[in-house]
C-alpha cells in the first residue's frame, strides 16, 4: 500500500525545516524523510560545533595577546578532550529538539530514501507518494581522486576525535581547512595545508586571501599551494603524503590527513534517473524557481544545489521559497546578489557582494579602497595582529557592491554593509550614520 502527501521532504536540515514552516502554515500533509540526526550538517557536524571550537581558538588567540594588555599569563595548554567533550554537551539536545519540531509539522520516516517513481519515494520498504517533492540532503566531503584516499579523515572526525593529533595535513586549502588549521595550530598541532591551485580560497577576494595566508602562516602553519598530490600511505603509526610542486617531488609524514577540499551536492544515491529528474550526478538541473527542469514535481534547496553558496542561512531562505512555491504556484525566484559570509579562522574574513574581479568582469566601475587599520586606535587598543578592508563602490550611483574585511569585529560588520546593500543605502549614506564611539563600527566611517 502506498501512503501519500500533499509534499515529501527529502532531509531534516535547514532546507527542509524552512520549507516545512511554510508548508505546515498553509495546512499541507507533510511526510518527512531523515536518515541520520535531524538538523542536518550545521547544528550535528558543521557551522554549530565547529564555533565551538573556534571559541576556544579566539580565547587562546587572547591570552598571546594578554602580555600586551599589561597581564601576566604562563604558557596556555589546550585539552582537547575537554573541549570535544564540551562541544558535545553543547549541541547533543539538537536532534531531539528537531525531531520533535519535525513531528509536530509531519509525518517522519527514519531510513535512506531513494526514488521509485516521479512522485514517489521508496524508504526502509514502504513506498509513498506525493504531489511535490523536496530534495533537502545536504552536501557531503569532496570525494579526492587520490591513491590512498582512504586513510583520510573529514570535519566529522576532526570534530569526535578526542585525541590531538600531533601533525595534521590538509589536502586543499578551502574554507574546511583554514578554519581547522587556525583550531588545530592553537591546541598545539603541527599543521600544513597542500592546495591544487596557485592560491588559497579561491573564490573570495585576491588581496584578502593574502592577507589571511601571511596571519596563517604567523600562527606557524605550512601552506603549499600549487601542489598535485600523489598518494597517501601508510608510514608506520602515521600517514606518508606524496606531492609535487614546480616539478619537485616532496613527502610530509603526518599523523591525520584531512579532506579540505569541501563539500560537493549530497544526491547521488536518490536514483534520481527513477524520477526522470535531469542530473550530472551532482547538479541536480532546476529553474530559477528551483524546480527540476525535468520533472516539475520534484525541488531542490539547500546545499543539495549547485551553484549557491553553502551555507546555513541561505538554505533556510531557499526552502522557505520552495514551500512558497509550492503553496502559491512558481512566484519567487531567490535573490543571491547580498549574502553575507565569514571564514571563522582567527581573526575571521568576511565579505559580502563582489570581488574586485568579478566587479571587472562585470563592467562596473567602482572604487576600491583598501585599508590596513592595524595601526588605528581600536585596533591597538584590542592588540588585533591584523585588521584589513576593502570596500567597492560603484562610481556613477554610489552603492556599495562589495566588502572584504579581515578582523576588526569583521564578522559582525559585515552585516551593515549587507544592510545597506540591500536596501540601497549609499556610501555616503552610511559614512555618514552616527555610531556609538569608540566601536570598531565607528570606524566604518573611514573605510571608504
């Protein structure tokens, strides 16, 4: 017997959360599928219990800089098993909460769900069916095509392990690494990060990247970019990693290697050719409603795209305008020109809108200042080791397009400039808002 729904959602993460609450709202029948903890990747294995980790790195990044506020520490020591322990309290409530959430909104099913139709979801041997279907699964570690692959670790070990390993290499240089690299060099750790292209992060702003290499690399971290990794082995109690860069072959010995390399669309065991869905095995095709191209039965949200960035706000947004369309007909398109995004290493790097380069690519004439502020009374009052900004202004309407800015509060900054993005305040406008002084937001004032 097949059970339906007005609508079955694939994932008890962000994504299907916010189109949940929309759907509940309008009083849909809704059948939730979850094969692991409900709350996904962010509050179980992502962005919730990485903070807390990083909380730890910032207090251990205050107490170097204690000596210059006039207080005597000795050497601090991190105990990793203490700090693993306390992320766990902090998030183990989580899934139970959610899965309540989820129970109150729907029908739950517990297993791996694959599709048996277009219209159909076969889970743990039942088989339903409804109306519209939601693919809200998330993503999952970057498989690398590496001999030896398999002695590599993800963020799900780097956050359970409770022993410190002693040298930790990294196999790409994105967002994954650089914030477990500045975590790993505080506790203690000898770390090195290889990345494949010519320079870390590659999608976010040319100078800014920079700037976070050299503070990276202050902390006492390797980077290598330009690498070709050849192969991981075996090397007694620990791992061997075979690369070559400029023509030279290397091998660092470490005792856990980390796939940094990100996160890729977690749909590939859906069978989606079931569903007539139109895929690459990756990128799932959909419209600007986001709704399969193929099969207008079937949308997608959340990391389980392509081509949206990956992150936990955004895939509320996206669901959120899925169980809009899916009540009211295909009417919201989202809106991806202003969000908001922050590297959590130590200091953070955060941005907003465009790169310098893609607002050349663009064709729009901007003016981009950049801003060394270490030398500012806030920042030598908090001791920062860095504090930089760049800020692109258009030139011809004043509006702001884009903002870099590493330290200085950045995280937290970042969003009065998504603010005025947003809601068409101008440079000008906002240099001149009064903010209250000293703050590290009365200096926006001079970022322009």
């Amino acid at each position: 017997m097949v059970q339906s729904f007005d609508t079955i959602i694939i994932g008890g993460g962000n994504a299907g959360f916010g189109a949940s609450a929309i759907l509940h709202e309008a009083g849909r029948n809704i059948a939730f599928v979850e094969e692991r903890d409900f709350g996904g990747t962010c509050p179980n294995r992502g962005c919730t219990p990485k903070k807390v980790l990083v909380a730890a790195a910032q207090a251990m990044h205050g107490i170097e800089r204690a000596p210059v506020h006039g207080i005597e520490v000795g050497k601090a020591r991190l105990d990793w098993a203490r700090l693993i322990d306390r992320k766990h309290d902090l998030i183990s409530d989580i899934p139970g909460a959610m899965l309540e959430t989820a129970e109150k909104r729907g029908t739950v099913f517990r297993g791996k769900a694959t599709f048996a139709g277009p219209d159909r979801i076969r889970v743990d041997g039942r088989t339903i069916a409804a109306d519209n279907i939601v693919i809200a699964t998330g993503s999952k570690p970057r498989p690398l095509p590496i001999p030896g692959a398999e002695h590599m670790i993800t963020s799900d070990e780097v956050l359970t392990e409770r022993d410190l390993p002693g040298e930790v290499i990294f196999i790409g240089g994105g967002v994954i690494a650089m914030e477990f690299a500045h975590v790993y060099a505080r506790a203690g750790a000898k770390v090195t990060i290889l990345e494949a292209t010519p320079r870390l992060l590659p999608a976010m702003d040319a100078d800014a990247v920079a700037i976070l290499h050299r503070e990276t690399e202050r902390l006492g971290v390797t980077v290598e970019t330009g690498v070709e990794v050849k192969e991981i082995t075996r090397a007694g109690d620990g791992l061997s990693v075979a690369y070559e860069r400029d023509g030279n072959e290397h091998a660092l010995r470490a005792d856990r290697v980390v796939n940094g390399a990100g996160r890729i669309a977690n749909v590939g065991e859906l069978d989606l050719d079931a569903a007539d869905i139109a895929h690459d095995e990756i990128r799932i095709d959909v419209d600007d409603f986001l709704r399969s191209t193929s099969n207008p039965s079937v949308w997608v949200a959340g990391d389980s795209l392509v081509g949206s960035a990956q992150l936990s706000p955004l895939a509320t947004y996206e669901g959120r305008i899925v169980g809009q369309n899916i009540v009211h007909g295909p009417v919201r398109k989202p809106d991806y020109t202003v969000i908001p995004s922050a590297v959590y290493t130590v200091p953070a790097l955060s941005a907003v809108g465009l790169t310098e380069a893609e607002a050349g690519a663009a064709g729009i004439k901007v003016k981009a200042k950049t801003v060394d502020m270490t030398d500012w009374l806030a920042a030598r009052t908090h001791a920062e080791t860095v504090a930089w900004s760049k800020v692109l202004v258009e030139e011809k309407s004043d509006r702001i397009v884009g903002a870099h800015m590493i330290g200085h509060h950045g995280e937290d900054l970042i969003h009065l400039f998504a603010l005025a993005m947003r809601h068409g305040i101008t440079a000008t406008e906002l240099q001149e808002t009064l903010f209250a002084f000293p703050t590290f937001s009365a200096d926006l004032k001079s970022v322009f």
